[in-house]
C-alpha cells in the first residue's frame, strides 16, 4: 500500500483529552482502535462548535456513519498522557464529507509529539439506512467551514 497523504486544512479545531486507564491495553499504551474514539472526539466538538450538533443533525432525520476510516501510528500514548486533537473538514459533496486529525502528545507543549494522523469519510444516510443529501441546514453549516479556510479567517 503506498503512502496515504493526510494533511489537515484550515481552519484546524483542537481539543485536547486525557487517556483514562481503561483505554490502555496489557502493554501500557492506547489500544489502536481507541484512536478511531479520539479521532471521534475532535470531529463531534468540532461539529458542535462550527457547524451543529449531531443531535440536531439527527434530529433533522439524517446520521452520518463512519464509510471509510485510516490510521498511520507513529508513536504511543499512554496513560495520563494529555493528547491534543487536531480536527479539520477537508471536503464536502452533497452525499458525503471527509475530516482529517493529528493527535499529538502535548505535555512538552513547545515539542508536540505526533502519535496518529488519520481520516474518517461519513456519508449522509436516513433512518432507513438509505444515501440521502445532507439537509441545506447542515450543508450550509458544513460548507461555511470549508470557507473559513478558504478566507483564511482565524480559527476557534
């Protein structure tokens, strides 16, 4: 497989997390798919500060699963170690959008250390499970994102 580019764009939201010690493994560090949970984190705050909730998004009867996801592991965390968690939208269609995250440890915080870069794509489904467009709210929400960078605007 070759090398999957993963670069965030701005506009970049970050929030930072404490792995807790039930989401360590028997070797000490945080077990891999713990990372998809993270990667979680970072794109539902971002949602809700930038754009919606997702309870308003489903409540608008759409829910946006998870249709592709990557990892590149560079480095572990483990317990106690604050994590930043670097989050951006990086595309929009009508059916579908991609974000892209680097969490990075940052208790040095002039010498943050990359852990994981990865993406996630979500499609816009209904209730039945059926592809749907993204209701005008929330693509007008999401794209508006998309702009701030594109405008260079300063970031949350």
């Amino acid at each position: 497989m070759g090398k999957v580019a993963v670069n965030l764009v701005e506009p970049v939201f970050t929030i930072t997390h404490r792995v807790i010690y039930g989401d360590t493994d028997a070797a000490g560090v945080v077990y891999n798919a713990n990372y998809l949970r993270y990667f979680e984190i970072g794109r539902t705050e971002m949602m809700r500060a930038w754009a919606l909730p997702y309870r308003a998004i489903e409540a608008l009867g759409c829910v946006l699963p998870v249709t592709e996801s990557y990892l590149r592991f560079k480095s572990p965390a483990a317990y106690d170690d604050l994590l930043a968690i670097a989050t951006s939208l990086v595309e929009v269609s009508k059916l579908t959008c991609r974000f892209h995250y680097a969490i990075s440890r940052v208790d040095e915080p002039n010498r943050p250390v990359v852990l994981v870069k990865g993406f996630t794509v979500h499609a816009c489904v209904n209730r039945q499970g059926k592809l749907t467009p993204f209701p005008t709210i929330v693509q007008e929400k999401i794209e508006a994102i998309l702009k701030k960078g594109v405008a260079g605007q300063q970031t949350g």
